[in-house]
C-alpha cells in the first residue's frame, strides 16, 4: 500500500515536504479539505472553550492546535472566529 494512505487505522506520510506534498492538490481536494477542517473547528469549538482555564499540559497544547488550525483556515479565506472564551482566556494570561 502506498505511503500515505490509511490502513488499519493507522496513517503514514510521505517522506516530502509539505509543499511537494500540497503542489498537486486539486481544487477539489483543497475545497473537500478546507470544508473538513472547517467542520472539525466548528465541531471542537465547545469542548476548547470548556476547557479555557485548564492548564494541564494537554489542554494547553489542544488550545495551541486549536489555534494554529483557524490560522490555517484564515490562510485558506474561512474566517472562522474563535471561541469567547479562549479569546478571554488568552486575554488573562498575556
């Protein structure tokens, strides 16, 4: 089976960079990937806020991925704001 295809529930990625990798996406695929991201924002939204004042290591880094997949999004033209609470959270501790 070909790297970078699911198996067994398992994923791999191909040893090249992340731009070769994108350069041949088609408008489709970027349209059909951006829309599953946009969905996953949406959907995670609730438990990111709900958990806005944990500082266990794990929270931190969900809020930090978090906010790296709507800077993504945002790069892509999805507008897609972020929840209150993690806005005032990151108010609090800044």
């Amino acid at each position: 089976m070909p790297e970078g295809v699911v198996s067994d529930g398992r994923t791999s990625l191909q040893t090249m960079s992340f731009s070769e990798r994108v350069i041949d996406l088609t408008e489709e695929e970027l349209d059909a990937l951006t829309a599953a991201a946009s969905w996953y924002a949406s959907y995670t939204a609730r438990d990111i806020a709900a958990e806005s004042d944990d500082q266990s290591a794990y929270a931190v880094e969900a809020r930090d991925s978090y906010l790296s997949l709507l800077r993504g999004l945002r790069k892509l033209g999805i507008m897609f704001a972020a929840p209150d609470a993690l806005l005032e959270h990151n108010r609090r501790v800044a």
